[in-house]
C-alpha cells in the first residue's frame, strides 16, 4: 500500500500521462485547491524524463499516447523504477494504471502482464484516485482537505460573478 510505506503524511503526487487532459477536470480542481500535486505529461518520453527526477504516488497512463503505446511506456516506466529500486533512490510503491475510453481496452490481464497494477476508464474522479491508491477513509481525512474547503473556495468566485451581472443589470436598466 503506498500510504503505509510512507513516513510522513504528505499530498499525494500524481502523474498523468495522456495527450488528453480533458478527462482529468476533477484532478485538476482537486490540485487547484491542495488536495494533490499534479503534473501532466503528452508523450512517453516527458513521463519517463519526470519519472528519473520525481518520486510519485500514482502514475495514471493513456493507453494511446502521442509517441507510443501506453503499455509500452508502463514496461519503461517500470524497468526504470526496478533499477531505482535497486539502487535504493526512490521513496514508496508507486502504483500504475492504465487509463482508457472503452472498458476492456486494453484487458485487464493484457494491463497487468505488461506491468499496470490496474486500469481505469476515463472520466478519472478523485474518488477513484483515492480508492485506486487504497486510502482508508482516515487517512482521507489527515491527508487530503475536506471536501468543504473546496466547495467553498469554488462558491465565492460565483457569488462575485452573480454579484457583478446585478451590477451590470441595474446599471444598464
């Protein structure tokens, strides 16, 4: 589990890779506010580039991406990690998945032959970040803000903009 392994409590950090963040809307707020550090690669190549420089939590990979195969990059990504392993530089597990559109694309058993430890279908929620890196409902708690502080951070830009059409009307009316 990765939050056992960890010595301190600290913001899960999450890596993305896929040419198409429009699926990951949820991730990106969750990061806006606090919840996790989030870093968004394209290709394969600027995964693996971040892989030697950064111990993460959660890889969350396309299955297509723009200069190979997902499964392709997850055999890289986990040779890389096996030799960081071995000479003792990286921090926790980090766990893999494969993200696709369609269920069964790629097959779970295909998936884990090739090194993920489970797939996903997109759009990805934080919910399913959360379960996916096995987080107990306390460890939610001390690790992750409450869901209260983000639905209030995102609440006050509305209000003002609500404030600022009734302002427009009465000074136009």
């Amino acid at each position: 589990m990765v939050w056992k392994a960890k010595a301190a409590i600290q913001t899960p950090n999450v890596v993305v890779v896929d040419p198409r963040f429009d699926a990951y809307q949820e991730l990106v707020e969750s990061a806006r506010s606090g919840r996790i550090r989030l870093h968004m690669r394209s290709s394969g190549e600027e995964g693996l580039t971040l892989a030697k420089k950064h111990s993460v939590d959660a890889w969350l990979v396309a299955a297509d991406l723009d200069d190979m195969a997902g499964l392709d990059f997850i055999e890289l990504l986990r040779s890389h990690l096996e030799a960081a392993k071995a000479t003792d530089t990286e921090g926790g597990e980090q766990r893999v998945a494969i993200v696709s559109e369609v269920p069964g694309q790629p097959g779970h058993w295909q998936a884990t032959e090739h090194g993920a430890d489970h797939s996903m279908i997109k759009p990805i929620s934080m919910a399913d970040l959360e379960s996916f890196l096995e987080m107990t409902p306390a460890e939610r708690e001390m690790i992750l803000p409450g869901r209260d502080l983000a639905r209030s951070i995102l609440t006050l830009p509305v209000s003002m903009g609500a404030a600022v059409a009734s302002l427009a009307v009465v000074i136009l009316g």
